[in-house]
C-alpha cells in the first residue's frame, strides 16, 4: 500500500510542477501581450526596407501600425492555457497536501 501511495504522490507533485511551470509561462504570455499592444504601443512596421541612393531624396513608403490582432491571439491562447492548468494547479496541490497530511498521522 505504501508503494502505491508513494507512486501516486510522486505523480501529483510532477503534475503540479508541470501544471505551474504552465500558467507560469502562459500568465507571462499574456502580460507580454498586454504590455506590447495596449500600454506601450509597440508598433510593427511593414514595407521595403530598401535605404534611398545618394541622388535620390524619396524615401520608400513604410507603413508602421500596432498589431492587435497579434496580441488578442496571444492573450486568448495565454488564457485558455491559464483556464486548463490553473485548476489542475490547484487540485493537484489541495490532493498532494492531503496526502502529506495522511503520510504525518
């Protein structure tokens, strides 16, 4: 019996390592998104960057906009990958802090 206990809490605690490190990186993903589109206007610029010759004063037409699709495509796959493993987090953890609990009596 203790083998098996000792093998499903291995398996939940690496679970919820995995589980953390998940909303860890996705709760950053979506803080990048935020950061980038909504408060700093971080701009994309799209056209030939091509420098001008000497002779020549025309400089080639660059057009430079702030992508928001980009960024609500990043902060919806941050979120729903945030809406799986942030559950999983937590049951895992509330299941690996009983079995501690269990393990002491």
């Amino acid at each position: 019996m203790k083998l098996i206990q000792l093998v499903v809490s291995i398996s939940l605690a690496l679970v919820f390592v995995l589980s953390t490190i998940t909303v860890l990186f996705s709760s950053g993903r979506v803080l990048n998104a935020v950061m980038d589109a909504y408060v700093f206007k971080v701009d994309n610029c799209y056209g030939p960057r091509v420098v001008p010759l000497e002779g020549e004063e025309k400089v080639p037409d660059v057009k430079c906009e702030v992508d928001y699709n980009d960024a609500k495509r990043n902060i919806s796959g941050g979120i729903s990958l945030l809406v799986v493993a942030a559950p999983l987090a937590y049951f895992t953890f509330k299941k690996s802090l009983d079995l501690i609990k269990e393990g002491k009596s």
